[in-house]
C-alpha cells in the first residue's frame, strides 16, 4: 500500500500533530484474552532515518552523509517499501512481514517529550504523561488494570523476565518476576528441605511455587532449542562466536515464547534492550547500527517462528524514547534527536503500509534546525492499539492510561478485523 500523503493522513487518521548485539529484560502480563501483545522498548534512541531511510527525499543523502543508506537495487541500498521509504538492509525479515501485509512502519512519530536526556524520554515513554516523572505506575499496567476490570480476576497477570520490572508495567496490575540465574542450579534435596521449610508460610510457599513453574516453563522453552533440528555440537559452534547479549537476548526471546504459547499463560509481554546511542561510528549500511539491527531482527524471526499458531493474534510494538538529529555529528554518528521511527509487527496486524505524515529534510522543515519534525503522536498508535487487541476501553485510555491526551486521537484500523 503506498505511503499516506499529508491530506490523506490527517483526514483519515485525526490526529494531532505533534561487538554489538543486545541485551535484554522481559515483562509478561495478561488479561485473559486470546489475543497477545508484545511491547519492545529500544532503549538509548534508535535512529530511525537508517532503519527505515527516507531514500526518495532529495536532502536525505547530502544530511546523511556516509550514514546514507543507498536506494533499493545499490549496493548495500534499503529494503524497498514504497517510492519514498526503504529498511535498513539487516532487516529482511521485517521486510518480509511487510510483503505478507504483517507491518506497519510509522514514521515521523515521537513521545510528547521534547528534550533531549534519555532518562527523562524514557520516563515519559513508559509513564503515559506528557512530562518526566508526572506518576510511579506506567501506562501498558494501568491498561492492563482497566483491560481485567470486570473479568475474572487472576491471582497475578504477569511475570517479569529480568532483574527489575521496568516502569512501563508498573502500577495496580500485579506482575510476577522471573530472571535467568547464573547460579548452579540446586540438587533436588536442598530444593526438597527449602520447600519443606516455606510450606508453612502460605506467601512464601506460593511464592516458591510460582517461581519454580516460571523456571520449568523456562527449562522447557530451553530444550526445544536444543531440539529444533541442530546437533549440541553445531549449536555449540554456532553460538562459540556470539557474544553474551545476543546469546541472553536469543534466552529470553524463547523464553517469552514458551510463556506466551501457554493458554493460561500471560497475554502481553515487554522487552527492552539497550544499545542504541549511536554518537559515534554508527555506520550506514554496515556497522555497530547494522549489527545491533540484524540481532533484533533475528529475534523477531525467532519469536514469530516459536510463537507457532500464537503468532496470528500477535502484534509486536517496537518503539524508542526518541530519534537522532537528521545530519551526522563530527565522530561518524548522530546526536539525540526528536522524532523517528516505530515499528508494528505481527499475525494480527493490518499491514503492508508505512503511516507517515512526512514533513521532509529541507532546512526550513526540521526540528530547531536540526531534527526531523514530529507529525504523530505515539499515543495515536498505542491508543488503538489497546483498544483493539486488548479491548481497553475508551474511557480509561482517556482518564487513566493517557490521562493528559484529549487532543490525541486512537489511530483505528492497525489490526486485521
């Protein structure tokens, strides 16, 4: 489908105008529906004008420099999806999911954040106000919260996987934890006796038994890889080169999967993984920048691919805290930025289109001179988002999910009907 133009996307949509691979946290949670949402926070500003490069806009090359990602059919040139947009080329497995209708790219998208630490962008990435530091909850838990109103409640309606519960799935919804241990795993007597010991404490043994099912379904996600056609050796030899964040980052993808595939098991999950300040040595279409986006894409290969049948009523949100500046800074890379690119991806989306309400890289058109211009708010998508796949309903993404976006419209029509 071809790129919406200026009138087109503002008639339609109503909106406001507004050695490097990775390491990663999880967070699952759910309401009880069939439907699964995957949440991935790109943490440290993606740059988005190399990851989906504005090939067809005549300032982008002169900007971009030797970042410049050539047009499709050059050497090293984008993943073409319309005349004007490309993806970056270690991306071939989004652009695949595009050809089979299964992403939407947004572009020109931002946070109503509007400076330039990463702390407080982030902040305002998961805490749902328009400001850093506005509440402690975060927006995706208190969606979740008003999604399970009226539901059969559930003693818990997620598990973290990771050190810490990141922000974005804070608040009144109760999350479980999980992390991977690097501690050698107990003999079954010492097990035996801690058990013994909890049972006659019913919060403590519950929560042992809630621990121990999160590690056997862990286990299990572990195994099949051990089982999915590879010998342990050539396994072993394939990954000797890898390095630890993209081995952990590979752990916990099949992990997520193994909860997700579970019919009683948690309905939205939360990745972050960090890496993406590139201020210096970024490279275009090869580089630290590629590197880190071929992990993530074959990750997302990875999921879809244990996900299974799950992976139709699926959709994966990739989003960052905010884009880099549209022209390269003194040391080969780019500096923070204001708006940039988000990614939407799965068997339950609508897709084959890039959402963009492009404001182009003339001088005049960007940011303080600087960035390219937001044109969508992120809380369009998510809005609609929530309200389709996890059936938030519209009161609550006004009052309490978004408590400060009247002027936001939901942007409707993500999901296939």
């Amino acid at each position: 489908m071809p790129t919406l133009d200026r009138r087109e996307f503002l008639s339609t949509a109503s909106l406001a105008a507004g050695g490097a691979l990775l390491t990663s946290r999880v967070v699952f949670a759910g309401a009880g529906e069939k439907s699964r949402l995957v949440v991935i926070i790109l943490r440290g500003a993606l740059d988005g004008l190399s990851a989906v490069p504005p090939y067809g806009d005549r300032d982008y090359a002169t900007l971009r420099r030797e970042l410049a990602i050539g047009a499709p059919g050059s050497s090293g040139g984008a993943l073409r999806l319309d005349d004007l947009f490309g993806l970056h080329p270690s991306l071939p497995f989004l652009h695949e999911s595009y050809q089979a209708r299964e992403l939407i790219v947004f572009h020109a998208i931002a946070s109503p954040y509007r400076e330039r630490s990463h702390f407080d962008a982030q902040d305002v990435l998961e805490n749902g106000y328009a400001r850093p530091h506005a509440v402690q909850t975060g927006w995706l838990n208190r969606a979740l919260a008003a999604a399970a109103s009226g539901r059969p409640s559930r003693k818990e309606l997620g598990v973290a996987l990771g050190q810490n519960v990141p922000l974005v799935m804070r608040g009144p919804a109760p999350v479980a934890s999980w992390s991977p241990s690097r501690l050698a795993a107990l003999d079954d007597d010492t097990l035996e006796r801690i058990t013994d010991l909890y049972s006659h404490d019913p919060m403590l043994s519950q929560r042992l038994a809630d621990a121990l099912n999160a590690d056997a379904i862990a286990s299990a996600a572990q195994d099949e890889k051990m089982s999915d056609g590879e010998e342990p050796s050539m396994l072993a030899r394939r990954e000797k080169g890898a390095a630890k964040g993209g081995a952990r980052y590979s752990e916990i993808i099949r992990t997520a999967a193994g909860f997700l595939r579970r019919e009683d098991g948690p309905q939205v999950a939360v990745f972050d993984t960090t890496g993406w300040d590139t201020h210096a040595n970024e490279g275009g279409a090869q580089g630290q920048l590629a590197l880190r986006l071929g992990a993530l894409d074959s990750g997302l290969r990875t999921l879809k691919e244990q996900l299974g049948p799950v992976w139709h009523d699926t959709a994966v949100l990739l989003v960052t805290e905010f884009g880099r500046t549209a022209a390269t800074n003194g040391t080969r890379g780019t500096d923070h930025g204001t708006a940039g690119a988000a990614f939407l991806v799965g068997g339950a989306v609508q897709g084959g289109r890039v959402v963009a309400d492009w404001p182009g890289l003339s001088a005049r058109s960007l940011y303080e001179g600087r960035d390219l211009q937001p044109t969508l708010d992120l809380r369009a998508p998510l809005k609609g988002l929530l309200a389709d796949q996890l059936l938030v309903p519209a009161s609550a993404l006004e009052t309490s999910v978004f408590p400060d976006s009247a002027s936001v419209r939901p942007l409707k029509g993500l999901l296939r009907a």
